[in-house]
C-alpha cells in the first residue's frame, strides 16, 4: 500500500512523530523502533519526522542538523532499519528532488507555505506534500496553497493548523479552522508546534530560541481528534531537554503511549469525521 493510500485509510487517525532535528543516526534509528512498536501496539499507522536542516531557527547560532547529504542518509537508514515511511521538511526548490528520493512526504514549512515555487517542485515529485499552516494565515489561503499543488498533478496534499500568532510571543489553536482546513486536503495538527512560544528563551550567551508549554500538549491533542483530524504531528523525544531544537514542546517518549492510547480512546467516541449534518431549522412544537 503506497503511503497517500495508507494515510487516506487510516482510522482513527495517522502519525507523523520524531525528533525535531536529525541528532545522529543512532539516535533517530532507535527513536524511530521505539515509537512504531508503541504506534502498532495501538493499530496506529505512523511515519517517522526528522529535519535534516531546521534553517528558520531564531539564533544564526542555534543548532540546525546535518544537512542536506548526511541528513538524508539518516532518514534511509531508519525506513531500511525500521520499515518505517518517513516525512522530513524542504526549504528551496531545488531540495525537492533529491530529499523525495527518501523522503515519502515532503514537508512545506509553515514560513514557506505559500511559495508557489517550492509548493510547485514538491509537487511534481509525486511524493505526498503536507503544508503547514503559516502562523498569520486564514485557514483559506491554505486552500489556495494546496491549489498550487494540485495545479501541478499532484491530488496528494496534507495540510496543518499548528498555531496561529497571538500578539508578539504567543500561538492559539482556533478548532474551527480544523473543520475549515478539510476543504484544502486531509487535515493533521501539530500539537508541538501549536505550543511554541517564539523568542521566549535567551541563553547565557544572549541566543534567542522559542519557548513553549509542553504540559498543554495534551489539552490541544484531545481537541484536535475529538474535532476529527486524519492525522497527529507530535514531536517526540527520549530526552526532551536535551534536544538542540524545541526543547521545550518535544514530548516525552516515555509518555507517548499514555498519551495516544487516550487520543485513540477519544477519536473513537466522537463523531468529528463524519460529515456535518444538515441542521433541521424547521420549529419543533412544544408539548
């Protein structure tokens, strides 16, 4: 089954979930077992996330992964090693072909979502695309975004509310462009992302990077399934503050499968994948 298929499929809802950034080959191969054997443990269909160059990070000092070379040798080795689809962001145009040699779904990042030449290349590389939602965007303009895709021959197109800007240093997550998004594509939430709060953290050496809420990740998961999204973006760490990017919204690996195993239990209750139906206005006499 090829991956837009399985992702289509799934039921209650797919995984995107790793590291924010490729530490090693080591690290990500053995991040990647770890969570499938939680993620098929529960009948959740998964596919691994790691940048290989996180090149919008605050601090021109910060930590931005391996590159393009070494990065996609890492993410190989984890689907020959784990049998695992992978998903892994692109920055520029000419990224696009030699990242989806590897790459099963190319990541649009939120700064870039509506860069027609970039959303065009990803296209026409046959891979899934999944856009992320920019922070000052209405939920329509990833509608036109994912159009751009399309355009190209690709009907492929996941697309991600992950937060949008509050004032200078704070995200929210509106639910209802969760039901909005649909007409663009399949609908995932980045429930990491989504908790960011941009430039909160300066280090001793005055580094500015993006601070975040981890303990809400929770909260807006449950939100986000109960609304009926296809598909969950967590960023997930064995060691979360230790991670070079993000650290304060990775999840924890040790918390993983609490957490999803609730998710599933809520995905399974409500009704938020079903299509609206059409209210009945007419009045309902009283007794």
């Amino acid at each position: 089954m090829g991956t837009w298929t399985a992702l289509r499929a799934a039921r209650p809802f797919f995984l995107m979930a790793g590291p924010n950034v490729i530490e090693s080959r080591e690290h990500c191969v053995k991040m990647a077992r770890a969570i499938k054997a939680i993620a098929n443990g529960l009948d959740i269909p998964f596919v691994f996330k790691a940048s290989f160059d996180k090149a919008n990070r605050s601090s021109k000092e910060s930590f931005r992964g391996p590159g393009l070379e070494a990065g996609l040798e890492v993410l190989q080795a984890v689907k020959d090693e784990v049998g695992v689809p992978v998903v892994t962001d692109i920055h520029e145009a000419a990224q696009a072909a030699p990242v989806a040699r590897v790459a099963d779904v190319l990541q649009i990042p939120a700064f870039l979502c509506r860069q027609t030449d970039l959303l065009t290349a990803a296209a026409r590389t046959g891979r899934v695309v999944h856009i992320k939602k920019g922070q000052w965007c209405d939920a329509a303009v990833m509608l036109a975004a994912a159009d751009k895709v399309r355009s190209a021959g690709n009907e492929q197109v996941l697309v991600c509310e992950r937060g949008t800007a509050f004032g200078y240093d704070d995200l929210i997550v509106d639910p209802r462009n969760l039901v909005r998004l649909r007409s663009a594509g399949l609908v995932t939430a980045d429930v990491t992302h989504a908790l960011q709060q941009p430039g909160r953290r300066v280090d001793a050496g005055g580094a500015i990077s993006a601070g975040g809420l981890r303990q809400l990740i929770p909260a807006v998961a449950r939100t986000a399934v109960a609304v009926g999204v296809d598909g969950v973006f967590l960023e997930v760490h064995n060691d979360p503050d230790a991670s070079p990017c993000d650290a304060p919204t990775q999840w924890p690996l040790r918390h993983l499968h609490a957490l999803l195993e609730e998710l599933v239990q809520i995905a399974h209750a409500s009704r938020g994948r079903e299509a609206a139906a059409e209210l009945d206005l007419r009045p309902l006499p009283l007794d």
